[in-house]
C-alpha cells in the first residue's frame, strides 16, 4: 500500500498576496504528478496535498484585491505535516502585536503536535509573535531583519543567509525574501520526499535559482512513450541501449521495416527524427550525471555514447543552451543545496 501524501496547510490572510500562496501551492502539487505528465504524458503520483487554511472559510480578500477561499478554517483544520506561512505584506513598522492572535494561537498548537513550521519572506514575523524563535536563528526578508532583530532581541537574526533551519527539531524553516517562497518549497519537498522529486519541480517549473530560462528543458516532452506499438517497442529499448554504436540501424533492424519508412513513421510519431532522439536522450542522461557528481566531462562523453568530447560538448551547448560545465554549475549546486538542507 502506497504511502500517504505529504500534507501542507497554507496558512492565508489579508496580509498576503496570490502570487505567494498559490505559487507553494502550485509547487507542492507539482511534486511527483508534473514530471509524469512531461516525460511519459500521464501524471505521476501525487506526492504532496496542499490546502489553503484562513481564521474563517469563506471569500478572503488579499492583497492587490485578489480573493481566494480557504479549505479550512483554524479550528476545522485536519492535522497537516507541514505549516506554511506566507509574507506579511506590510511596512516593517507596522506593530503586528494582537493582529494575528487566532493565527498565533493555531502555529503554537501546531508547534507542540510536532509539525513543522515554515515561513517565506517576512512571514517569520510570526514565528517571532508565536515566541518559537526566542533562542533560534533566523532570517527574514532584508526590509525586516532590523525590526525582527529589535523586537526580538532572544532571536539570533542571520541576514545574510537565505535559507534557515532552526528549533528543537529542525521543525522551523524561515526563507528570506523576494522569491525565496520557491527556494523554500524546493526544500520542503526535498526535505519530506526526496531530493530528485524536487529536482524534477524545478526542472518542470524552470527554477535554476532564478536564472535560467526554459532552454535547458524544452525538449523533455518529445521524448514520452507514442501510440505506434513499433516505435514504442523500439522507444523502450533505446533507453536502455542509447549509448550503443549506431543505435539508429538497431532500431531500424528491430522495427522490422525499411529504413525510409521507420524513420517516416518514427518521426511522425515523436516529432524528432531518430538520431535527435538518441541524442536527447544522451543529453538527459549526462544532464543527470552532471547534477549528481564530479566525472570529468570527457568521461560523461563517452559514458553516454560520444567518442569525441568535443562533439558532445558542442551539441549540449547547441541543445541545452549552455556548456556541460556551466550546467553542472548552476544546476550541481542547486541539487547539492538541497542534499545539504534535506539533512539539516
């Protein structure tokens, strides 16, 4: 039987905006189903179930007049493994003393049942209220780092950092600001059910830590499994036998027509002529092996199908829009960001 999915209760209120709330909740319902819908064209498992909790149900107005109805109220909310808090869109000034008692009231009870709380942007100001960060490190949006560290001289502000995991537990995780809200559900999603689940949510959802466009993805979808019962047979095992000399020939051979006419109806069927198949796939193989380790480039060459090196590395950056190195970089350092915080 197939665990439950990871629940996670948005906390929501006047004081924040849509693009925050839903963009977690878009994230966290990504994981596990997107990748499937991409890469095999039918959803995968739903790994994670967010639902949206306010002080009542009902219409709620946020900010910029967007408005959203919450699945729960506090008091009928069901246990969630995960809290989420939103930013406090307000003036770092504004006293939020008594302004979010009900809400204050719910994390605290959530904190002692031992779920993990997890604030983005000045959301931690909450989590400060709630009195959880008397002791703790912390971080917060930079417009309110001085405010949080003058009301609440127990908290040991760390401005600096982006990402904080604190408290008994590791159980309270703060992002700093801006976007960071998408840094924060990479790691709550690595955090509670694994690190390439959330490689694949940034992957999907183009999250290089904000850098990179949707270039190096753009070609996922042209590799799902076809209706045309040949081709998909030669499909299924070309995945396994992608790094084979003259792979085109195999598959012409096992689809048992004439050369012209399978890769006709090979193209028709994936949209992609039989040797840019192959070396898409190549190059998602090597995409992987450059996120997960230190091979050297020539080495992944050849360990995908290419003898020259040179060869490869021209058409990664042709396919992918940049060099094997630079995508090791970019996308090696975000997997290794998330090892680090899923075991902090």
């Amino acid at each position: 039987m197939s665990e439950a999915p990871v629940s996670v209760a948005i906390l929501v209120f006047p004081e924040t905006s849509a693009s925050v709330v839903y963009g977690m909740l878009d994230l966290f319902r990504s994981a596990g189903r997107d990748w499937g819908v991409v890469t095999e064209g039918r959803p995968g498992p739903e790994l994670m179930r967010p639902w949206l909790v306010a002080r009542e149900t009902g219409v709620l107005e946020i900010c910029n007049g967007a408005r959203l109805s919450p699945d729960y109220s506090l008091k009928a909310c069901p246990p969630a493994d995960i809290v989420c808090v939103p930013e406090v869109n307000l003036p770092p000034e504004t006293p939020l003393a008594g302004r979010f008692a009900p809400e204050i009231a719910w994390l605290n009870a959530c904190h002692a049942d031992g779920t993990l709380l997890a604030t983005a942007c000045s959301g931690a100001m909450l989590l400060a209220e709630a009195g959880l960060l008397d002791g703790c490190e912390a971080t917060t949006h930079w417009a309110w780092c001085q405010a949080l560290a003058e009301r609440f001289p127990r908290v040991r502000v760390r401005p600096q950092r982006a990402l904080v995991v604190s408290g008994m537990g590791q159980r309270l995780v703060m992002a700093g600001g801006g976007s960071s809200w998408m840094d924060l559900a990479l790691y709550l999603i690595a955090r509670s059910v694994g690190i390439e689940a959330a490689m694949q949510v940034a992957r999907v959802n183009l999250i290089d830590w904000h850098h990179v466009g949707q270039q190096p993805f753009a070609r996922l979808a042209s590799t799902r499994q076809v209706e045309d019962a040949v081709i998909a047979r030669c499909q299924v095992w070309i995945a396994g036998h992608y790094a084979e000399p003259n792979p085109v020939s195999a598959m012409v051979g096992l689809s048992g027509l004439a050369e012209r006419t399978f890769k006709r109806r090979f193209r028709q069927a994936t949209g992609m002529a039989p040797l840019e198949y192959v070396h898409a796939l190549r190059l998602e193989e090597a995409k992987q092996m450059l996120e997960t380790g230190d091979m050297p480039i020539e080495a992944i060459a050849n360990e995908v199908g290419y003898e020259d090196a040179g060869y490869f590395s021209r058409l990664f950056r042709r396919q992918v829009g940049l060099t094997p190195g630079q995508y090791r970089r970019r996308f090696g350092v975000l997997r290794q960001a998330l090892a680090s915080a899923g075991t902090a």
